[in-house]
C-alpha cells in the first residue's frame, strides 16, 4: 500500500503524469521521526525535501498510481485475471514461449512481475534459494479520520514500529511492523493493534478507533536476501518483488519497480527501427544497471529494518539520541535516509523523451 512516488516520474517543469500523481499526494515531505511518547527524534519539511532530492516526496495509495500509469495506455492494452506460465524464457536466436489458456504465445520479451514468490524467477533460477523471512510482521489500515490534523511521522518503539500519513481524499494511511514468529497471527488483529499501539502518541489511538477489523491487513515481511545472478534469462527480465524483494523500511518496493520499468524502456525505439541492439543484449545491460542499484537498496532497507525495531533498550536510547544529535547538526535524518535513493535519474534519456526545434525537452506521456 505504501508507495513514495519517484520524483522521475515527470521533472519538475514539464506536464505530465508525474504531475497528476504529486497533485493527488497530500504529503510533500512534511513530517518526521517520533518516539511513542510523542517526542520528535527528527524533522523534516517540503521544502528541504524538494532541494534535496529535486522533487517532493509525495505519497498515495499504490492502486492511485497503478491506475494513473494504466491509464497513459491504450485501453486493450493490460488484460487481467488472466493466468500466464513461462514455457520456455528463449535466447538470442528464439522467442520465448509462454502458455495461457488460451493457447501458446511467442514473445520477443517476457517481462515477469509476478510478486515475491515469483514462479518465473525459480525458473529462470532453480538453484536461488528465494525469499526469507524478515523477522517481523506489519499491519496496514486505510481509514477516514475527518477533523483530526498531524503530520506524516513513523515513530519508532521497542521492537516495534508505526506510521501514519495523511492522504488528500481525506483517509490516512497507517501501518504498523512488529518482531514476531513466522506465521503468528491474531484471533482479532484490531484488537491485537490496541494492545500494541493503543497507549502510543496522537493520532494512533484515533486511527485505530476509526478502523474496523476488516479494514485491517496483516502480512509477514520477506526479502531475497541473497541477490539473483541476474535480472534477466533469455527473452526474460524479472522486474519489482520477483527481481529483488526488500523489507518495506525505506518504502521502496514499489519505487524499484518503477525504476526498473524505466530502464528496461531505453532500448525500446531501438527494438522497433531496423538493425537495432539485440534484445538480449540490452537485457544484460538492464542486469548491469538496475542490479547493483537494487542489491545495495535492499541492504539498506534490511539495516533499517534492525535498527528501527531492535528490542534492545541501551541500543535504542543510543539510537534515539544519535538521531536527534545528527539531526540539529544538519538535514533531517528522516531525509538523509532517502540519500541515494529519491535522487535517482535514468542513466539516459527515455525513449519518450523527445526534444524540440528550441533544444527544449518535452516528454511525451
């Protein structure tokens, strides 16, 4: 549900569908780091967020902005509920083949985004030994919380944390990530999310009180802990959770994804003109780019993941006071964090970028 919209979808000046997504986006960088007691550990505001990263940091719920990106498509462009298995990932000198039940397609590329528990990755990769359990659980509710203004913090406790963002249709969207066994569950995981949070800081008790049992959703974290080879085979190019699952901590699941659709979209005017770079051949220049990137993005996001949720007491008053410190004596950790992350670019123009007669860039959406 979490999703930061990248500041390349769109630069800043040029509209187009980056521009519909911030314009949808209630938070724009506001916000901070807070201990269940309500104290502020770091603070950041939109205006550094803009400077810093050359965008806001906005976000919304991800089925926005799945439905927005659709969108930009022709409408029999994407069909669902459709179930689809990769016969054969092709090579250099064949297509690829993959069976529906419609019968048997061949593809000049198989692009697969089928989730953490990707069946084409254990095809591509039989020997990978695919996701691990992260250590911790997380909820998420999305809720109508009328009259009731704060700004968008997560707040950090003992083995425990919680966010809660406002969103501009009025909802917040909240979630919380606890330690816990693989698997565990709660008979009522709302009233499992008062025992744990109830006590906490304004507005969570108010949150909590709007969501109804349903509303809540729980799930336990894996990540691929050990990277692919590659991000490609044959025809085949692994893209999101299926290339490279994280931890949820820096907010970057869905936002790898979209960096990887970018950079697995160069090549494509390439692939229509004649005489163009082989398509295999641009899929391990994809691997080149996005999986070094995505390895050292999913490191980080697992070494947040230990710090934010340790459930050692010496190590959080240490933590808590090294972000505070750091904080006064220059920007916001809050946003540090997103160094090297919110201010990525393509390493070269998109195919639909083009340029007019006055050198300008324009982007065609």
């Amino acid at each position: 549900m979490r999703q930061a919209a990248h500041p390349a979808l769109g630069e800043q000046g040029d509209r187009g569908v980056g521009d519909e997504i911030r314009d949808l986006a209630a938070w724009v960088g506001d916000g901070g780091l807070r201990t269940p007691g309500g104290r502020w550990l770091s603070r950041s505001d939109a205006a550094a967020a803009a400077e810093r990263f050359g965008g806001p940091l906005v976000l919304l719920p991800r089925a926005t902005l799945i439905g927005l990106l659709a969108a930009q498509l022709p409408p029999d462009a994407v069909r669902t509920a459709a179930a689809a298995t990769l016969a054969d990932p092709g090579d250099s000198d064949r297509p690829a083949r993959v069976t529906t039940p419609d019968g048997e397609w061949e593809a000049d590329l198989v692009v697969a985004a089928d989730g953490i528990h990707s069946a084409v990755r254990r095809k591509l990769f039989p020997d990978h030994p695919g996701p691990v359990y992260s250590g911790f659980t997380t909820w998420r509710v999305l809720v109508l919380l009328p009259g009731v203004e704060f700004a968008s913090h997560e707040t950090w406790g003992r083995g425990r944390i919680w966010g809660t963002h406002p969103l501009k249709d009025g909802r917040v969207y909240a979630y919380g990530a606890a330690m816990a066994p693989a698997g565990e569950r709660a008979p009522d995981e709302k009233a499992e999310l008062l025992r744990r949070y109830g006590d906490w800081h304004d507005p969570i008790p108010a949150v909590l009180a709007a969501a109804r049992p349903e509303d809540v959703l729980r799930h336990d974290v894996h990540h691929l802990a050990e990277p692919l080879p590659a991000l490609h085979r044959g025809r085949v190019a692994l893209l999101g959770d299926a290339a490279h699952a994280m931890p949820p901590t820096l907010g970057q699941g869905g936002n790898q994804a979209i960096e990887d659709a970018i950079v697995l979209a160069l090549p494509h005017s390439r692939l229509r003109s004649t005489g163009g770079t082989p398509i295999c051949e641009d899929l391990a220049a994809y691997t080149a780019a996005r999986l070094p990137r995505t390895t050292a993005v999913t490191r980080q996001a697992v070494r947040i993941a230990r710090l934010n949720m340790t459930r050692n007491r010496a190590a959080m008053a240490v933590r808590n006071t090294a972000i505070a410190a750091l904080s006064k004596a220059g920007p916001a950790l809050f946003l540090r964090g997103f160094d090297g992350i919110a201010d990525w670019r393509p390493p070269q123009q998109p195919y639909a970028s083009v340029v007019s007669d006055t050198g300008k860039r324009e982007e065609s959406q």
